[in-house]
C-alpha cells in the first residue's frame, strides 16, 4: 500500500498555491536582493581553494555544455555545473543565511535554478522569483522544524530539498512527480557535521552535493521514476534519521509566513555564528574606542550551538576552511583591521603571529542558554589595558532582518565580491547588478549567463 506524507502534501499545496496566485512583493523583493547576493558570492568563489580541481574532474568526465559557470564562463552539463556553482557559493562561507533555521538556503537553490533556466531557456524573470521563494521556503521550514542540535550538515540537506522543490516547479512537474522528486532527492541527502568541525573543502562540497542531487532527483522523476511517498515524516524518513526530533508545525505557516523575508545577508566571508561577535567587537571599537593593543583578555558568552560551530583553537597551520570558523581568529582580524574581509584567509593573514597571538587572548564561553538551535543572544565582554572592561550584548546580529545591511551595504558587497576576479570588467558587474535589480520583466533569464561571464576562461 502507499504511504502518504502529510509534510509532503503540504509542499505540494504551497507549490500549487504559488503558481496559481504568485508571491507578495515583499517576498519578490527580498529574493531579488539575495539572488544578487548570491551570485556575487558565487563570483567570488573562482577563488574557493580546490576550485580548478573540481572542475578538471568534471571536465574530463565531459558531456555537453548546458550550463555556465559562475564568473568563468566554462560550460558544463547542468548536473556538474549546478555542483560547481554551489561550492563557489559557499566556498568563502559569504552566502546568505536563514538563522533561525541555521541553513543557507540558497547555496544549492540558484545554481540549479539558473543553469535550467539557461538550458531550456524561456524562463521568464518572474518564474524564477516564484520557484526562488517556493525553494526558500522549504528549506527555511525544514531547519525551524528541528528541535535538536546538528548532527548532519542541515544547510545542504534542507537546501537540497528546497532546490529540489524550486526546480520541480520550473520544470513544470505535477503534484505526483513532484512527490517523486522530492522522494529521489531523499535517497541522496547526505553530508554531516565532520566536515564542519575539521573545516575541510568538503563544507562546501556538500553544497555541490545538494544541487547535483536537486537536478538528478527532478530529471529521474520527470522521467517517471518513482521516489519514497514519506521521505519527510515516514519512520525512516529525514525528520527520524537526520533530525533525530523534529516538530513540522512550521509547515503550517506556508504560504502566510515568506521564509525568503527572514534570511540575512552576511556581511563578512566567514561562518555566520562568528557574526555575532564581529559585530559586537565593531560596536565596542566604535563606541568604545577599543584598540588592538590595549586587549588583554576577550571573553565571548555564546550559545551552545555557537559554541560548537566557532568555538574551536586558533592554531598555526590553519586551513582557510577552518579559520573562517574560528571566532578567535576572526575576531582578532576585526580587532587589528576594523573588519573580516577575503583577503584574511590567504596563507601569509593565516600564519601571522601578532593576529594569532591576540586571537589566543580571546575567548569562546558556552553562555548555556537552552535553544540548541539558537545563535543568540550573546555577551562580549573585554579586559582594557588601562584596567576597564566594556561588554557589548546583542540579540541580533548585523545583516539580519531586525538589523539589515543598507541597499548601499548590500551593493558594496556585490562589489567587493565582483572586483575580487581581477579580470572582470567592471562596467559588467553594473550590467548585472542592474539586470537582477530589474528581473521581474526580463523575458527569458538565460541572458543573465552571458552577464555572468562576460569573459571566457581558457
């Protein structure tokens, strides 16, 4: 007898709904502002380290050329572009976040979005906002459903079914083989914490992951392969193995609650439970006049999921991955320069002994509070040299919604990320950003490929 998920029947109601009525402005204008976001950051990621051996494998795997590359202008098959473009994204860790749900929704979503839309072509700009939020959403409410600390990498997992979802409307698949998909993509959800802790290329890869499984689940099913008809709730399914407890209540609110309108952008190319406390040590230097020199001691009360994510040593010999995730070290670049920036994970900012001598003046502390999935509120405090300590305490955290970065911020980003790949024009960064600014009236958004690699690489 088939099984029936009632998670499931919810996403295929949301997805029905949307294509029959659309979305809210707020929500079109949210998912424009981070699909910008995210393909800048997709950009900048040309210089992820393992980059160029990704793509010589795929390379000589070979195939036809359906899908381009972000900022490079190499073409692939959309399986192995999608997965390329989706370690690029989150391969500085600069791509946007859902906080409360700790998942970074669009690192899978964008890529396989906009490589199908280049291959098939005739997707309009409208279309791809609406499978954009629709994919948003899922992912989001896959994370607030947890109630659980991670134990799986739950970014690429929940991204991958949201992009699954995404391109099952673009694609125009019914609400039978739409189950499919989603059921297809459950079968290859994987990716754990590990990679997280040891701060491996693997983080990113599992990105990559996500989106070659969204485009293979939707072409097997549009093919008619059939999938688990209870990936979600069934006793084997994602909320029993991965989660291990969840609550799908948060299902409910599809379609009332636009989870594209809750994400934050990220201000700084390192893991987003660092923010918290760049943000407060910009505040204490602003308001304060903290100085490098004048810190003898940094202590930073966080919550235990925090604690967890970026609470690790800094150390000699640390691996890019790794010190994006390491509050000590970020903190003291911010303490030393004013800022994180991409340029503090090069191999010569990595092995400077003054930064990580004050990075071992700072502190991680668990601060004990009892959400496992909470990355606020946090406490900074800092011992001065002339005998003061200044603290700074803050429930949200720079680039959120209750503390958004300004459209100037949010273009300077886009900017910073353009102007990072030494060879592309920056008259072409303008044309894209002015593009996305407009894309509710573009007709067919494969255009939007030749803007992204306005040169081709050799």
């Amino acid at each position: 007898m088939a099984m029936q998920d009632p998670v499931v029947d919810r996403i295929v109601e949301h997805v029905g709904r949307v294509g029959a009525h659309g979305v809210p402005a707020e929500a079109r204008s949210a998912a424009k502002s981070f699909i910008a976001d995210t393909l800048g950051v997709g950009v900048a990621g040309l210089s992820t380290p393992w980059r160029r051996e990704i793509f010589d494998m795929l390379a000589r795997i070979g195939g036809v050329g359906e899908a381009t590359v972000f900022g490079s202008g190499e073409r692939l098959p959309l399986v192995h572009a999608a997965m390329l473009n989706a370690y690029q994204v989150h391969g500085h860790e600069f791509d946007c976040v859902h906080d409360a749900a700790v998942v970074h929704p669009m690192a899978a979503v964008i890529p396989v979005l906009f490589g199908w839309a280049e291959r098939e072509g005739g997707v309009s700009g409208a279309q791809l906002l609406r499978a954009t939020v629709v994919a948003v959403d899922i992912a989001a409410t896959l994370g607030l459903c947890s109630r659980a600390p991670m134990r799986f990498f739950r970014p690429a997992n929940a991204g991958g079914f949201g992009a699954t979802v995404g391109l099952a409307m673009l694609a125009g698949l019914d609400a039978t083989h739409l189950r499919d998909a989603v059921g297809i993509y459950y079968g290859q959800c994987a990716g754990t914490m590990q990679a997280h802790i040891e701060g491996t290329p693997q983080l990113a890869m599992q990105m990559g992951f996500a989106a070659r499984s969204a485009v293979t689940a939707v072409e097997l099913a549009r093919r008619g392969m059939p999938g688990p008809r209870a990936p979600l709730s069934g006793d084997f399914g994602y909320f029993a193995l991965f989660d291990g407890e969840a609550d799908p209540a948060p299902f409910g609110e599809l379609g009332t609650s636009w989870r594209i309108t809750e994400v934050s952008h990220k201000p700084f190319p390192s893991g987003r439970a660092t923010h918290g406390g760049i943000d407060a040590l910009q505040r204490l230097m602003r308001e304060d006049g903290v100085t490098a020199d004048q810190v003898v001691a940094c202590r930073c009360y966080v919550p235990p999921l925090t604690e967890r994510l970026v609470g690790r040593p800094a150390i000699e010999g640390m691996a890019p991955g790794y010190a994006r995730l390491c509050l000590q070290y970020v903190g003291a670049v911010c303490l030393r320069r004013g800022k994180v920036g991409l340029d503090d994970f090069t191999a010569a900012a990595l092995a400077d002994p003054v930064t990580l001598a004050l990075a071992h003046r700072l502190s991680v502390v668990d601060n004990g509070y009892l959400d496992p999935n909470a990355l606020t509120p946090q406490r900074i405090e800092i011992d001065l040299a002339d005998g003061r300590t200044v603290a700074c305490e803050l429930s949200a955290v720079l680039g959120s919604p209750k503390q958004p970065l300004s459209a100037k911020a949010a273009r300077a980003k886009f900017d910073t990320c353009w102007h990072s790949v030494p060879e592309l024009p920056a008259s072409e960064g303008t044309k894209l950003w002015d593009a996305l600014t407009a894309l509710e009236g573009l007709d067919d958004v494969s255009v939007l490929a030749a803007l992204l690699a306005p040169y081709r690489a050799g």
